[in-house]
C-alpha cells in the first residue's frame, strides 16, 4: 500500500547520490589535507633556506665587524665584543620569543591547518 516501485526506484537512486556524495566528500578531504602538509612542507623548506642562509650572512658579517675591529681593540678583546654582542641579542630574542616566534608560528599553523 504505501511501497510502489516507484517509490522503491526512488530511495534506490537516493541511496546512490548518496554514496556517490560520500565519496566525492572523501575525496576533498584527501585533496584537502594532501594540499595542506604540502603547504607546511614548503613552508618549512623555505624556512630552513632563509634561516641558513641568515647564519651563513652573520658568520661573516661578525668576522668582517671583528676584524674591522681588532686593530683597535686587539683580536681577543674583538671576538669577546662580537660574544657580548651575541649574547645582547640572544637575551633580546628570548625575552620577545612569544611576540616574534610562537604568535606569528602558531598564527600561520592555524591558518594553513584550518583554512
């Protein structure tokens, strides 16, 4: 009385679009997060060049400024100056360490992650 075929095809064919639904969500979300590790991949590549190349850039500018240094001071006193000028700045560093690092860090986590 209340099942026809008609009825019957057309659960049938709402059970298909359903399943077929599902897959294509499955799919977006493989897409999805296949699209944001390889942003963090990328990200964190691009990172590491920068932060090497930022070593590389100080090692010599800090031997350049010791040896501009050392014929006023003496060599021993130059690299002690260049060891306190690193020491300033590392304190520097840890004392903002959640204004420069971790916001900005955790920002563009949850921004990659949740966008």
């Amino acid at each position: 009385m209340f099942s026809s075929d008609k009825n019957v095809e057309t659960i049938a064919q709402l059970i298909e679009a359903l399943k077929r639904y599902l897959g294509v969500q499955k799919e977006f979300l493989k897409l999805s997060v296949i699209e944001k590790f390889v942003r963090l991949i990328t990200a964190l590549t691009l990172a590491v060049v920068f932060i090497l190349l930022g070593f590389a850039v100080l090692f010599f500018m800090s031997f350049a400024l010791v040896y501009w240094l050392a014929p006023l001071v003496g060599v021993a006193l130059a690299f002690f100056i260049m060891a306190l000028i690193y020491l300033a700045l590392a304190f520097i560093v840890f004392t903002n360490r959640k204004a420069w690092i971790e916001r900005p860090l955790v920002r563009f986590l949850a921004d990659v992650l949740l966008n």
